[in-house]
C-alpha cells in the first residue's frame, strides 16, 4: 500500500520562508518572498512569466541559493542542510524528465536505484506507481511512444519513488489537453488526501482554484497578494454584470444608466453589443433590470458571475493600477 514518509515538524509547517530574495546582478527576480505552509496542504504560486515563480522553487528545491533570506524545508535549512532536503522532496518541472529511450519501467527503476534504494525494492515501487497512475498496461512500452499526458503522469510517478512528503510542482499541465488534465488533478488531490504537502506553479489559474488551500500572487519578483482563493476573490475582483443589447446606441444609453452601480471601468463591445462591468457588491440583478428599463434601454440578455482568480490575477499585475499607486 503506498504511503508518505511524512516528516512532521514540531510546528506543523512543512515549507517556511522569511526574506527569502534572489539577484542576478542589479536584477531581483524574487524579493521579500516570506511564506509558511502547513503539512498536508497545497500553495498555489501565481504570476506572469518572470514574476518570480521558478525561482522561488529553485531555491526551495536547493537547485539555486538565495542571496537574502533563508528557507526551510521539511524542518530542514535549503542551505545548510541542501542533502537532506533533496532527500525529502519529490520535483516534476515544466518539461518531463523521464528518458525517452527507456520504458516507463526502467525510467522508474533507475530513480530508485539512484536513491539507493535495493534493486528488488525498486521494482517493487515501480510497479506499485506504475498501477497508481494508470500506466500498468504500458510499462514495457518506450517513453517516446507516450502521449504527452502519459509522459506527465510518468513524471509525477518518477518525482515520488522516493515517497517524499513535500512536492513541488512547476507548470504540472502545461500543454495537456481537458482531459488529461482533469486526469492530473485528481491524481494531485489523492495525493495530498494521504498527506502530500505540496506547491503548485501554474498559468491555469482555475487549476490554482480547483487544487491550491494557499494562494500568492508574485508581480515582479515581490508578492502582490496573497490568501485562500475565495478570499482573494471576494477582496480583490468583483461581480460581473453582462448584458446584451440591440443596437450601439443603446450600449451607450445602458453605460449611463448603470454608471451608479459600476465598481471599475466596463468592457464594451460594439461588434457583439454587449457591456460587461463589475458592480458594486450587494447590487441586486433587479435593481439593474429596473434601472434600465426606467431609462428605456432595450436588453436582450443579462447575466450575472462571479469573480473568478483571472480576475484577481488581471487586477493585482495592471501596469495601470500600479502606477496609479
């Protein structure tokens, strides 16, 4: 039966970090970064390309050292102790690293046998995640005859051989297709059930939304936010209202009426004559309804959403709401 080897620290906080920073040259790519993650819970790391993310997981993972700051890991310094945190730590990268030229078996038996583990011990564990991640039918088959989600899940098989209790995750899914992801995230959520903490890395913002208890928004090395998902939901995006009109003239008409309700500037439309604007939280649908039918707007269709965390993420790294500030 798989199992973690869960290394529980006498707080309960898998993952710290306090002024953990990283220059190259006069350029910061991370600064400032403090954060503490409890065992069995997942981190979600956000932010455009460059903002900080893989930098932060390459000195977490002891692949790069910080130039300010410290950081441990699985109650063990990234620095002073870089061996025995690899030893508890599983890495799948933006790119698998499995070897094409072997068979899923042999990619698995080798990271064991690099692990020390016993020869017959590996291929035991081999198999054993081979099953677990729907590859038992394919274990003699090359890896350069997998499809991309099957190479990712190889991956992740090939980053917990050594049963790690903190994984660490940079961009899992990119490149998959719906389905292969959706397969991928219900793998990740098993393993944090069984006491997996792990960070996530992702562009997909609802893979964050779906996976993450944590979540910190990076914007140029530095932390714009951070917070549960539905928090930074509910404190930073809005409501959307959406509706749909007949002709350009009533977009413009619909714009003034609703001007008392709007919360941030609104997306126009002309070509498919529709205005979408946040609202002002607490706003009821029919007040909007009776607002523009009082102002002899003609609609076709309204809807009403929720915030989403690419809200969130387009509020928190707007070039024009920092400059603003």
């Amino acid at each position: 039966m798989y199992e973690y080897r869960v290394h529980r620290t006498p707080d309960g906080i898998a993952i710290r970090a306090e002024g953990l920073g990283k220059r190259y040259g006069d350029l910061w790519a991370l600064r400032d970064l403090d954060l503490e993650v409890p065992a069995g819970s997942v981190l979600g790391l956000l932010g455009h390309n460059g903002a900080g993310k893989t930098t932060a997981i390459r000195i977490l993972t002891t692949l790069t050292a910080p130039t300010t700051g410290y950081a441990t890991v699985a109650g063990l310094d990234v620095v002073a102790d870089a061996k025995q945190v690899r030893s508890r730590i599983g890495l799948a990268g933006q790119n698998a690293a499995v070897d094409d030229l072997l068979t899923a078996r042999a990619n698995l038996e080798m990271i064991g046998r690099l692990y020390h583990l016993p020869r017959t011990a590996a291929r035991a564990r081999a198999s054993e995640l081979l099953e677990r991640f729907d590859l038992a039918g394919d274990v003699d088959r090359l890896v350069r005859e997998f499809s991309g989600g099957m190479r990712r899940r190889l991956d992740l098989a090939a980053a917990l051989v050594a049963s790690p209790p903190v994984l660490f995750l940079d961009e899992p899914t990119t490149g998959l297709d719906p389905r292969s992801r959706n397969e991928l995230w219900a793998l990740l959520s098993e393993l944090v059930d069984d006491g997996a903490t792990l960070v996530l890395t992702t562009q997909y913002l609802e893979e964050a939304d779906h996976l993450a208890d944590e979540i910190i928004v990076l914007d140029h090395g530095r932390i714009a936010a951070e917070g549960t998902p539905a928090g930074l939901k509910e404190r930073v995006a809005r409501e959307r209202v959406t509706l749909t009109v007949p002709s350009a003239d009533q977009l413009t008409a619909a714009e003034r009426a609703l001007a008392p309700f709007a919360d941030g500037p609104e997306t126009r439309d002309d070509d498919a004559l529709t205005l979408t604007m946040p609202v002002v939280r607490g706003t009821r649908l029919v007040e909007l309804v009776r607002t523009l039918d009082a102002a002899g707007v003609e609609v076709t269709d309204v809807s009403r959403s929720e915030p989403t965390l690419d809200d969130v993420f387009l509020v928190l790294t707007d070039p024009t709401r920092k400059a603003a500030a």
